[in-house]
C-alpha cells in the first residue's frame, strides 16, 4: 500500500512541484497551503509522513510540528526551510522534527530522505525492550517509557521519541563507549542522511532534561569518538 504524506507549503510553485514529484514516486499526497490548513486534514486520513515549510502564514512549521507532538502522534515530520542557522536546527528538533531539507534542494536528496524516514517510520520502535523496565533508573533521573517523560528532584519534563530511544540504547550499554555513527544506526537507522550534528543536539537536549543540579551528567562526551553512559 502507497504511503500517504502531507504537505504544508504557502509557496505555490514549490507546493504543485512536491505534489507531482512524489505523486510520481507513487505516494499518496494531499497539499496544504498554511499550517492552519495542515492541522485541519491531519486527522482525516492515516498520515505516513508530514512535509512541513517552516515559515508559514496562520501557523508556521514549527506550530504544526508542536501540536501533531501535543496530540500524541509519533508520525515522522521532515522540515523545509531556507534558513541554515543552527539555531533554528535546534529549535525544530527540541519540537520533535525527524529531519531538514534546506532550500534550494534537489529532487534526489527530498526523495532520498522521505523514503528514509518513512522507512523508520514502518520500524517502529518497540514498545517494551525486553531488558529495561517500563521505568527506570538513569542517572539521578527516572525514565517512564510509557509516557515519554523523566522525572529529576520531583520535576517531570517530555522527551522526545529520539530522546527516548536514546536513554535506551545508553542504559542498555553502560560504561561502553558508543561512537556517533553507531548511535545514529541505533536511534535514527542505517539509512539516515544527516550528520553527527543532529546527533551531538540531541544528546544536549537529552543531558539537559535527565542532569540533577550539583551533579555531573550521567552522560561523558569521548572526544573523537562519541559518548559514553556512567551508571
């Protein structure tokens, strides 16, 4: 069965040039000309992926991305934005984005990317690996699979599906040193076209969410290589 993907684009000619480049992939695409709009469809049809542009009229990428995650969908979000600064990068990502493409961009690389991320999309994460507990300890914090959330010195705060994945993979492997490639195969899949940047941004946010005050962070940065979980 084709996959279906939103678009949310207020750029007419890029709109139509997205829907007959992945109509012509095969996919099932409805477009949107706001972020209004996007937020209007999203729940008349089971959506594989969302294309989101980030500056839109009504409601901007990032108010879409913001809500779909409120509302408790997983579905993977791909960002189109002109901006190259790392701080929107940064911004996206802590609202729950999968991955970029930076305008101008080719047809190979949007195609390249929205078949990985529906590919991560279709190997979804399982809901309870068989070693590590509904809860758990990391650190000083504790980890609830179930809901998303750590809570540090009586404060709860969301993670991410990202952010999970990745306390997962480092409470399964403590005390090892994990290189950034294996950390992206692990958490974002083989296929993925981003670099170790997103990767690096996503252990900040982690690290900010799981530290308790006074104490060192149960995450160690191996320079050169990667990080490394101290128990």
């Amino acid at each position: 069965m084709k996959a279906k993907i939103l678009i949310a684009e207020d750029d007419a000619n890029i709109r139509l040039g997205l829907v007959a480049t992945l109509e012509s992939e095969g996919y099932g695409v409805t477009a949107a000309s706001d972020g209004a709009q996007a937020l209007k469809l999203f729940p008349q049809e089971k959506f594989d992926l969302v294309v989101l542009d980030v500056m839109m009229p009504k409601a901007s990428g990032y108010d879409v991305c913001r809500e779909l995650r409120a509302r408790g969908t997983r579905v993977p979000v791909l960002f189109l934005t002109a901006k190259g600064e790392e701080i929107d990068k940064v911004v996206g990502l802590k609202l729950g984005a999968d991955d970029y493409v930076t305008k101008p961009f080719g047809v190979r690389e949007l195609l390249a990317r929205v078949e990985a991320l529906l590919r991560r999309g279709r190997e979804a994460m399982p809901v309870a690996a068989p070693e590590l507990p509904p809860e758990f300890r990391f650190g000083a914090a504790k980890i609830d699979r179930r809901k998303f959330s750590v809570a540090v010195t009586g404060a709860t705060t969301a993670l991410t599906a990202r952010e999970l994945k990745l306390a997962e993979v480092f409470a399964a492997h403590p005390g090892e040193v994990l290189t950034r490639d294996a950390l992206l195969n692990a958490v974002w899949g083989v296929d993925y076209f981003g670099t170790t940047r997103t990767l690096d941004q996503h252990v900040a946010q982690l690290r900010k969410k799981i530290e308790a005050p006074g104490m060192p962070s149960p995450i160690a940065t191996v320079h050169g290589v990667g990080y490394r979980y101290d128990a």
